[in-house]
C-alpha cells in the first residue's frame, strides 16, 4: 500500500475518533433518540464528503468538477455537524424535530449534488464530443502530412498538399449532417494507404481530388448548419 494511501486513511480517521471517543466519554451510552439521529446524519455527511470524489467525471475538467461538488459536501457536512451537535446538547425526548430538520437539510443537499452531477455530465459529454471532432481533424491531417512523404509523384503530392491545407483550415465543430462525409473522407485516406503500398500514383492523385471534394463538401454543409 502507498504512503499516501494510508496517510489518506488515517487523515479520514481522525474526525469519526475525536468525535466518537469525545461523544461517549462525556455523553456515555444512553441517549435519546433524538441524539442518535443526529449522530447517525453527522457520520452519514462525513462519510458523503469522503465518497464525493467517486463521483467524479473523469475528463479535462475534472478538477474542476471535483471541487465544485467537494465544496457542496463540505457545506452539507459543516451544516449538518452545526445542527447535530445542537441536537446533541439539546437531546430532546422527542425525536421528531431531529429527525426533520435534519432530512430536509440531507434532501436540499442530496438535490444540489445532484443538480451539479448532471451539469458535470453535460459538461464532460459537449467536452468528449468537441475532442472527438478536434481528433477527426488532426487524425486526417496527419494521414494525409504521412501519406505526402511516401508519394514521390509531384502531381499526386502537390494535391494531397492541397487537402492537408484545407483539412487543417477547417471547422473542427462538426454536426449529424456531415457524419457520412467523415466516414468517406476516412474511407478516401485509407484508400490511399493502399494505393501508396501498390506505388499507384495516378490513383493516389485520384483518391486525393476525391478527398479535397469531400472535405469542401463537408465544410460548406458545416457553414449552414453550425
């Protein structure tokens, strides 16, 4: 086990050891019900704050989703420790008021949490979709920039010079009504892999046209679209 790890432990430890070892040496073991509710929804804030960077969404803001929602836990358990130690020395006979105050404390932070989950998801996903449009491009360029220092013929080489400048001065957002022109313009580039191990010149000059047709296609669809 890393250091780290087991520093992490014991750092989680440390509140539920002071907190517990001071709640019964001074309190003891007989409580009102009230007081047990109180202390079961201060474990219950804790061991939320210490579950919240499970629920992370991997991704470039990950950071960032991170602390926003360990900010919100963090709150939800310096509220909850504030209203349950009152309870605690409070200890009323009945337990109802316990109990209510502090569900609805839980419900309003459970639906915040939640609220900003959604959000990260929403987020992470319009992120993974923009990177996935920004790899479409840079992963073509670099086909056709690869495919340009295999292909002796000038002709043949000055029009995949031609497509690699358009690709790489395209849109990066792309849109549903351009996703079969992709998948061809990836077709066209492993056709010219192909050509390139057959030393087909002509062809590649061919499949080259053919791909700077495509990629103007999809740029001119992209402008009435996007």
């Amino acid at each position: 086990m890393k250091k780290t790890t087991v520093l992490s432990i014991i750092l989680s430890l440390l509140f539920p050891a002071i907190f517990n070892t001071c709640f019964f040496l001074i309190g003891g073991t007989e409580h009102a019900a009230s007081v047990w509710i109180a202390y079961g929804f201060i474990h219950l804030a804790f061991l939320l704050l210490l579950a919240t960077p499970l629920l992370t969404r991997k991704g470039k803001s990950a950071v960032i989703f991170g602390l926003s929602i360990t900010i919100i836990s963090t709150i939800y358990f310096a509220v909850e420790f504030v209203i349950g130690v009152i309870f605690i020395l409070v200890s009323a006979k009945n337990y109802k008021a316990s109990l209510i105050v502090q569900l609805i404390v839980f419900v309003a932070y459970a639906a915040f949490l939640l609220t900003h989950l959604i959000a990260n998801e929403h987020t992470a996903d319009a992120e993974e979709k923009r990177q996935g449009q920004i790899d479409f491009i840079k992963s073509a360029a670099n086909e056709i920039k690869s495919a340009m220092a295999l292909v002796a013929d000038k002709q043949a080489n000055t029009k995949l010079q031609q497509v690699y400048d358009t690709l790489i001065t395209s849109p990066v957002k792309s849109s549903p009504a351009v996703i079969q022109i992709e998948s061809a313009i990836l077709m066209g580039i492993s056709d010219i892999r192909e050509k390139i191990t057959l030393h087909d010149d002509a062809h590649i000059d061919l499949c080259a046209q053919q791909i700077l047709s495509l990629v103007n296609e999809r740029n001119q669809k992209l402008k009435l679209y996007n």
